[in-house]
C-alpha cells in the first residue's frame, strides 16, 4: 500500500476556522457541549462535510456521522474522529485534533482517487467532556451500550436544562438511532501527558486506557458562627476534608508510578465567611492500569479518610460515581499505527492513556485503537494547551495509514 500525506495548509485552515469558534482572550476555547459555540462549531463540520459531499447522519444523542462512501455499501463502517466540545475556558486541541484529522483523512483520500471497501464515517461525539451534563463519554456511552438513552437524554445541567432540550434548541436532536456495526474504530487526540515530549516522539499507539474509578465523598460535622464558640469545640467539615486531600496525595504517591489519585472537586455548600463549614462534598479520582490496584487503593483510602473523620469529629461517607474498568486496544490497530509511524519516518513508542476518550467505550464493541500526538508541557484543559502543526499532520498521515489498514484487515 503506497504512503499518501495529507494536506498540510488545509489541514491548518480547517483547524483554525474551528478554533475561532467559542475563542478565549488568552488562545483557548469555552464551547461547552450544547451551546451556542458548540452548535456554530457542528454548523461549520455540516458545511465541510456538505461541500465534499459526505452524507450527514444525526443520531439521537445528537452524535454527527460523515460518510465517505465505500464499494461495499454492506459492510460495517470504520469510524474515526472524536469530539468538538471543550471544557470551561480550555484548550482547543483536546477532541477537534481528532475530529479535524478525520477530515482531512477523507479529503486525502479524495484528492488521491483512493477507493476503500468500507465506508468511512467521520463523528463527532456529543458530550464527550462532561463539563456541562454528567456523566463524560456521554453519546459514545449509549452508542456502545453502556448508558442508556433515556438516561442521557435526561441529564441536565447546574440550571436545570436537559439535554433532550438542549438538542432540540440547536437543532441536533437527530432521528437515528443509537448505536449500529463498526468495523473498527480509530481515534487521535493529544496525549495530555509528557511521555511523547520526553521521548522525543511525535507518535504514541496507546496500548490502552487505564481503569478509572470517581467516588462522592461527603465529610458532615457541625455549622457553627465562625466567632463565638472555641476552635476545640468545633467539628469543620472543611479542615477535616483539607486533611483527606492530604491523604489522598500522599497515598497516591506511595503508589507510583502507575497510580493518580485527585480530589478534583469540591463543594462547601454554607460558603460564608462567618460560617465554620459543617459539611463537604468532594469526590475523589482512583486511575491504575489495574483494577485490583484501584481496589486496593479505594481501599487504602477509604480507611485513611475514616481514621481523619475520627479524630476530627465528623462523619464521612462515599457514593460511587462512576467505574470504568481498563481496556485494552486491538492489537492489530496499534501494530499498524506503529508500522505506518517508522514508514512515515516519525518516532513513535507505546504508552498507555490515563485520560478517558471515547474509544474507551468503543472498544467494547469494536476493534479501536487510538493516536495520541505530543502536548506541550503535558498542560490540557488549559487556554495554555498547544501541539504543533507539524505534529498534528504527521498524527493526520498515522490516522490515515491506519484507516486504510483497517478498511482492508476488518
């Protein structure tokens, strides 16, 4: 199979035109998912796929599917892309690199004549931050069974609007169903780590995706008036819950490498000066490529955090939020990845991915695989976050490679 490349000074137009999208004053992205950046952004995809003549299909969750047509109009697609919705004043790599790629891989293979079997559909996943509606992973969710519709559809935000509503507002309420055969599944996005940076490597095949464990935990002592009673006497919700954090770092790194352990969240709902909090809301993030190891540490945790409630007077308990067990990507698609990488003369080395990305769902369901380029300084979810153009094509020549590869393996 000959090496084709794609279109740099298009793939960089593209990526541009996008990132204008929901801009920040300081080069970042606010396009949370559903909103009016988020919907401008599908509007401007709709137009390119409109203009090189994909079809356009709209599921329920309001996941946009691109089709480049195949010879074979029976056969299963290869799906490949990712998502356009961003976190709260973020970055604008995390989710279009993937979705811009896919693209131009199209395009590529248009101005090329390439013929393949399968046809290619480009998505672009709905929700796939979570930052607005909970749970992350959301369409992906549903489309690999995970998640029940109704479910998603029903979530809603801090005010209180749903995302069936919401869909309906931006005109991506779409009538197909959820969910359907893929061939393979193959998705680039920036590795969010310093791996890749350290290495001197412009291409990572990811082995797989880490286990990840959220927990809800809720510390409830007593509120009081910041003034009159003895700081003996009090029980502080909020000092207890500074402990914990404590804790958990320093369990997390007792644990290295391989552990992350953060409390990402948290929520003193009194919220006054004059008040000493009397409960805390936080919840807690176990990562570990092994599920007896987030075990373990959940473990570990769990009675360390009992032992501080303890001496401090309170009361501590955990919620389960989410579990997403370990995956394990196909081990043809990550060959392939690292054989197109030394064809293409980019450096390339195997990591794992210690962020979620809807692969991770996907790969319950089909062989999937994903790229990861480097990001400066592993920054992300940051205005800050930055990976290069020239990382960027060679990561677009890789996801070619590959999905030619899986058009005529699956």
């Amino acid at each position: 199979m000959e090496s084709i490349k794609v279109n740099r000074h298009r793939l960089r137009e593209t990526f541009d035109q996008i990132s204008a999208i929901g801009a920040t004053k300081r080069g970042g992205v606010h396009r949370l998912a559903l909103s009016d950046a988020d919907w401008e952004a599908r509007d401007l995809l709709k137009t390119w796929c409109d203009e090189s003549g994909y079809t356009l299909r709209v599921d329920r969750m309001g996941s946009m599917f691109a089709r480049r047509a195949g010879t074979d109009a029976g056969l299963a697609p290869v799906v490949i892309g990712s998502h356009l919705d961003s976190q709260p004043m973020a970055g604008r790599f995390d989710g279009p690199a993937g979705v811009l790629t896919a693209l131009e891989v199209l395009r590529t293979l248009d101005d090329h004549d390439v013929a393949t079997r399968h046809p290619i559909d480009l998505v672009n996943w709905t929700n796939e931050e979570g930052a607005r509606f909970s749970p992350p992973l959301m369409a992906s969710g549903v489309y690999a069974g995970i998640k029940e519709l109704d479910f998603a559809l029903g979530c809603t935000d801090v005010s209180g609007v749903s995302v069936s509503t919401e869909l309906k507002r931006i005109g991506y309420a779409g009538a197909e169903p959820v969910g359907g055969p893929v061939a393979a599944y193959i998705e680039l996005h920036i590795e969010q780590g310093t791996v890749l940076q350290d290495a001197g490597a412009t291409i990572g095949a990811v082995s797989g995706v880490v286990g990840i464990r959220d927990t809800m935990v809720e510390i409830v002592g007593e509120d009081t008036h910041a003034g009159p009673l003895p700081m003996e006497r009090r029980r502080d919700a909020l000092v207890a819950a500074a402990e914990m954090i404590l804790a958990a770092r320093k369990i997390g790194l007792a644990h290295k490498p391989d552990a992350r352990v953060t409390i990402g969240r948290l929520s003193v709902p009194s919220n006054s000066h004059s008040v000493v909090p009397g409960r805390v809301e936080m919840t807690l993030d176990i990562r570990h490529p092994e599920q007896a190891a987030i075990d373990l540490l959940q473990v570990e945790l769990e009675a360390n955090f009992r032992l501080i409630a303890g001496r401090s007077d309170v009361e501590v308990t955990f919620r389960p939020l989410w579990n997403y067990k370990a995956v394990a990507f196909d081990e043809a698609l990550r060959s392939a990845i690292a054989d197109a990488s030394q064809t293409l003369g980019y450096k390339q080395l195997s990591l794992p991915s210690r962020a979620g990305h809807d692969a991770w769902n996907m790969a319950r369901i089909a062989p999937s695989a994903m790229i990861f380029i480097p990001c400066r300084d592993g920054i992300s979810h940051n205005e800050a976050e930055f990976a290069s153009d020239e990382d960027i094509a060679a990561g677009a020549d890789v996801l070619l490679a590959a999905t030619r590869f899986a058009d005529a393996k699956y």
